[in-house]
C-alpha cells in the first residue's frame, strides 16, 4: 500500500504523508474510524488480520520490522493530532523483560504484545479449542501432541546450547524445564512446564509445528488458515475476545507520549 524499500519496509521520508493523507480519506468513508495503529508485516500479514478485528475503530497499518514502527510513530502522531486523530503502535514483546517493555512504553509509546509473538497468540490453546471444534477434532489429544513435540524441540535446543551432559535419555519425555541464572545483583529462574510451552516458546516454528497436527504443511498455510477463520462469521467474534485477551488495551485519547 505504502511506499517500501526492498527489504520491505517503509521509506519514512514519505511514509507518514502517505499514511496521514490515507487516514484522512478513510475516516471520510468510516467515521467510527479515530486513528491509526502501526505495527509489524505487510498488507498480507497475520499481525494485520488480528489487530484489525481486535480494535475496530482504527485504521491498522502494517510498516515491516519494529525498527521501522519506532521510527514512525512519534512523528505521525504529531501530523494525525493536528487533525483530532490518534496514532499508536505495537510490536511483538520477542525477549523484551517486564522493565523493557515498559521503558519503551514510557519513551516511546509503544506497546508489546503479552506474549512472545504474535504466533504465539494464534497458536495457545484458547484458539486451538475453537479450530478443533471448526475442524472436529479432539481437542485434549491434539492439544498433548503440539505440547509434547515443542518440549522436545525445547529440550533438544537447549542441549545443543549447553555443552554439558544432563543424563536424560534420547527417548524421555520432558514434562518440566527448570532454568536458573544470577548475576551480582540478582538471580533469575525461568520455569517452563507442558502446560505453558505454547505461551513460552520464542520461536515462530510454533505455527508451523501447531499446523502440522491439523493437516497443514507450513507456516504459511497456518496464516492462511487463520486469516480464513478470522473472516468466517461464527468464529469472527470469539476470536477477536480471545485475541483481546494476549494484547494490551490502549490508552485512547493520549496524545502526550510522542
């Protein structure tokens, strides 16, 4: 829609007249419409699918990477205000600590997403029930496999990462990953269980693992198969308040975080 480089992401040089200039003209057409919203992907992306039906009254406009969402925020926020609009921003959370996501808030403006990716939240177990209800599937069985193949995957990763020996069997089944960490100043542990591996896991292989079990073959056909659901009437709704529930609520009406 808007101008990008070959990386695909946006020249900000223009970027914001282009999407200013579009805003206005939407709002004409849509008048619940207040603002715009940027984050990550294209046009054609899962991010966009979700937001959008996730804060209705604003215009959701996909600019690339983080960087390029950073960069554009607090300059359309002072053109769009000049008009009584609105301009926010959200990335995925990735690795970002609690004290990160909220420094960036309080520099920036910018919000995370609760979870490590937006994959995340399209692959937790609170969508999964309704695409196996959709595709009539068992929903526990299924739920246990994804849970039991990303322990593996998990579990294999951190061996390779660690060069020492753990004493547990090619074959085991890993339940409960417990990992611990201190520096001078504090000591962290991260504990990670079957239950909670589909909210914890830092890796967008998730979809492509999650759409095996469903008869899907990559990561792609995951986003398509999502995008699909989210424009089926029955599920459009559901999803929108299951999608709500891993995002943050905005604070609409602040124009001072520039």
């Amino acid at each position: 829609m808007f101008t990008r480089d070959s990386a695909g992401n946006v020249n900000n040089r223009i970027i914001v007249k282009e999407i200013a200039f579009w805003a206005f003209d939407e709002v004409k057409k849509e008048d619940h419409k207040i603002g715009v919203l940027l984050c990550e992907g294209d046009e054609n992306s899962i991010d966009k699918a979700v937001y959008e039906i996730v804060y209705p009254d604003l215009l959701v406009v996909p600019v690339g990477g983080c960087s390029s969402v950073t960069r554009l925020l607090p300059r359309l926020k002072q053109v769009l205000s000049l008009c009584d609009m609105y301009a926010y921003a959200i990335i995925d959370r990735d690795a970002l600590s609690k004290k990160e996501k909220k420094d960036l808030f309080d520099r920036r403006g910018i919000y995370t997403t609760k979870l490590p990716f937006i994959e995340n939240i399209i692959c937790s177990p609170e969508v999964l029930i309704y695409i196996c209800e959709r595709e009539n599937l068992d929903y526990q069985q299924t739920l246990d496999k994804v849970q039991k193949e990303l322990m593996k995957i998990l579990w294999q990763k951190l061996k390779e990462a660690l060069p020492i020996n753990l004493g547990i069997e090619k074959n085991e089944l890993i339940h409960y990953l417990q990992i611990g960490a201190s520096t001078r100043r504090k000591s962290i542990k991260k504990v990670v269980t079957k239950s909670s591996i589909l909210y914890s896991f830092r890796d967008k292989i998730i979809t492509m693992i999650v759409g095996t079990h469903l008869g899907l073959k990559g990561k792609k056909a995951y986003y398509n198969y999502m995008i699909d659901m989210i424009n089926d009437v029955k599920y459009r709704d559901i999803l929108a308040h299951t999608f709500a529930s891993f995002l943050p609520k905005l604070e609409l009406y602040d124009l001072n975080k520039v």
